[in-house]
C-alpha cells in the first residue's frame, strides 16, 4: 500500500468522539512498541482543532509522555463537507474511522477512501450499513487498490477471526460453531455509551430495508456440510457454562457468514455454520432482560417510540447505556470472554451419512470490550494493512475481517496485547 508518498500512516477520524479519545491513546502505545522497527507517522481528524488538541493532551498525560501532542499531525475536517474528507484520505495510508452511527455518517468517508486509494477501518456493528458498503463500493475499491474493512472492533473481530482461529485449531473439517459471550463486570456493573444504543434504535427500526437490500442481493446458497445448525429458543440454558443465554443481536452473525462465503467462494475452504448467543446468568437476570426486550422492540417500531428510547438510553437499558459512558473504574473491572463450541468431521470421515465425531471448545478472551478490546482489536487490524501487504486478499475491496485477515498475522499480535486466543479443549466422539 502507498505508505511512501503519504504523510501519515494512521489517521484516527473522530478522535475526540467516546470512543475515538481511547482509539487515539491505542494508536499512541503503538507507535512506541517495543516490537515495531519502524517511524509510524499518524494524525487525528475532525471538527475541532481545541477538541483533538485536548484528546492529545489527556493521552499524553495518561500515557506520561509530555512531547506526545508535538509528534502527531492535526487535520480539520468536517463529514458534511466532502472537499475537506478527501484532503484528510489524500495524506493518510489507513483512516480508522470512529464516527458513528454508520448509517448516517459512515458512507461519505468510505466514498472519500475509495476515490483517494486509501484503504479505511471502522468499528461498525450494523449489519445494513456493512453490507451496503459492499454492494456499492466493493468493485471500485479493489479497481483503487483499497482495503475498506468494517466491524473491526469487539463486533466483530473476537467472533470472526475465532471461527477461524477454531477451524485452524481443528483435526479434521469444522462444520458448525455455536459462540457463547459473557461480561464480567465489577462492583460497580457495567455501562456502556449511548452511541452504541442509537446504532441499534436505529439499526432495528430499520429492519425492513435490510430484508430488502438482501432479497436484492440474489447470492447463490452457501453449502450447508455436516448436519443443519438448530436455532436454539430464545431463552435456553447452556450446561457447559453453567448459565441461561439468549441470542446475541449484534452484527456478528452477519459478519461471520459473509466470512464464510468469502472464504468458500474465493479460497475454497469447506464452510461453517454459525450461530451466536449472550449468557446472561439466572433465572432473574433472565426476567429483567425479557422485559428491557419487550420494551425495546415495541418502541423500536414508531418514530415517537424511537425518539424516547434516543432521549431516555439509561431509563429504558435498566441503566446499561448512559449519555455519559462508562467510568474508568468500570472499565478497569470490566472484561470478556467468548467460548466456542465447534463440531465436525476427522480427516478421512465424510459427512455423507456420519454424524459429526470431532468436538473442539476455544476461547477468545479479553479486556473491557467496548473502549479496550475495541480500540486495541482496530488498531492492530490497522497495523495488519500496513504491514502484512503480501497476506492481504491480492486486490482491494470491501471486506469483513475474516475476509481480510484470514492468512495474516492479526491473531498473533491480538494475543500479544491481551486479546487472547485459546484451546479449550478438543475431541473425537
């Protein structure tokens, strides 16, 4: 990728939005790792010089490095005004893009990257926006030579690449993947900041456009091997970890079965199955949840219910989602882990009439999701573009992280920084 020619390597677009501030101070421990051989110029983009320069400060002071604020660049740049977005993608080699919700302001930097052969990563978990970026962007990003990667945040770098991470781990031929997530939170609970809230009042009050965009999409099956994947009930008890799960809503499912075309269309991999649920403890936890559910999806399908779900996040979440985000006590407490459940086939056992007779259980755990393991999961994908080139899918394009990062070393570097990739255990039936 044209490192050479442009100034900066990185530019972190939104770095004084919630989650750009802890993007930034990412980007800041990386480019003084000890493992990195190389200068890496960056910068951070927006609205505000004041804001950025602030955002500057706090990392400096948080990180203790005083001249931090001197050796990044600033660049102004504004989504509402398209002159400015391409300036910004001119002098950058990767924009991770941290301004959300997607839907409304993530098309306009996507467009600006492709035109100035800029690659861009963002930390997006809505499916319809993903998946409209492909169809509308896909072929002129890789004609550019452009890496346009979505949801490379905790949605849905832990999920997709710990498919993958399974399949490799596996003797044999994976064929489906249950993932269980679980929070660990500490005595202060968990909060989360409202932006993720409104990507999802938003994402199902829409859910209609994302059905159409798919029946539009006219994409031939995907092979089903091995024996088909039972959805499981909306509330059902996982006995290996002990507790009551629900479905997980977010854009991972999404991710990881465009994954798994890509992989079967492109490198002929078998494909996997795949479904994803959130352990949400006893029987209480279990009751409370359904109710905050109910709630939200009949709110979700008016406008006035819309706009008092935006106005109230931390009424109507039972105080999981707040205007002000979580505390840094709450996020030092706070951490992941995602256990998966694979089964399939040994070498030289088909699936033909056999019922699977391998079992394999991993684990991808981490820090905090949302403002650690997300900034930490971005910035390496980031890293990976610069410096994995000859790994990367040949041409450019619009792709998941799977997609992506499938032959590079993306999971090494994750596990280095305390994104940690696990075998369980594993057996034949």
């Amino acid at each position: 990728m044209a490192t050479q020619q442009r100034p900066f390597h990185l530019v972190v677009f939104g770095a004084s939005g919630f989650t750009g501030q802890f993007v930034t101070e990412e980007v800041a421990r990386e480019q003084v790792s000890p493992e990195r051989s190389s200068r890496l110029p960056w910068a951070v983009a927006g609205r505000s010089r004041e804001k950025l320069q602030r955002v500057l400060e706090r990392a400096a002071m948080k990180l203790g490095r005083p001249t931090l604020s001197s050796e990044v660049g600033i660049i102004i740049c504004d989504i509402t005004n398209p002159a400015s977005l391409d300036e910004m993608a001119k002098q950058a080699t990767v924009v991770l893009n941290c301004v959300g919700p997607y839907r409304f302001y993530g098309e306009p930097v996507v467009k600006a990257c492709v035109e100035n052969g800029t690659s861009c990563i963002d930390i997006c978990g809505e499916p319809q926006f993903l998946e409209l970026m492909y169809w509308k962007y896909h072929e002129k990003a890789a004609e550019k030579g452009a890496y346009i990667v979505g949801s490379s945040g905790f949605d849905s770098i832990p999920a997709d690449l710990g498919v993958i991470y399974t399949r490799n781990k596996m003797n044999g031929t994976l064929t489906a993947v249950e993932s269980f997530l679980t929070i660990h939170s500490g005595p202060e609970g968990l909060c989360i900041h409202d932006g993720t809230w409104k990507s999802a009042v938003y994402g199902f009050g829409d859910q209609s456009n994302l059905k159409k965009l798919r029946n539009k999409s006219i994409l031939k099956p995907v092979p089903i091997v091995g024996p088909k994947l039972k959805r499981r009930w909306p509330v059902s008890y996982c006995k290996e970890l002990n507790s009551y799960s629900i479905p997980f809503l977010g854009a991972d499912v999404s991710v990881v079965k465009r994954t798994q075309r890509y992989l079967h269309e492109n490198l002929e991999q078998s494909p996997v199955q795949y479904a994803a649920y959130v352990t949400v403890g006893g029987v209480t936890s279990v009751i409370k949840l359904m109710f905050a559910g109910l709630f939200f999806l009949f709110f979700v399908k008016f406008g006035i219910g819309r706009q008092l779900l935006i106005k109230f996040p931390w009424l109507f979440s039972f105080g999981y989602f707040s205007k002000q985000g979580p505390t840094q006590k709450q996020i030092d407490a706070s951490s992941f882990t995602l256990t998966f459940f694979g089964q399939g086939y040994s070498q030289g056992f088909g699936p033909d009439k056999n019922k699977p007779n391998i079992r394999i259980c991993t684990q991808v755990k981490g820090p905090e999701a949302g403002y650690v393991a997300t900034p930490i999961a971005m910035v390496q994908a980031a890293i990976t573009l610069l410096t994995d080139a000859s790994d990367l899918p040949k041409a450019g394009g619009v792709f998941t992280p799977g997609a992506a990062f499938s032959r590079t070393k993306l999971i090494d570097r994750l596990n280095q920084r305390g994104i940690e990739f696990s075998v369980i255990s594993s057996s034949e039936v």
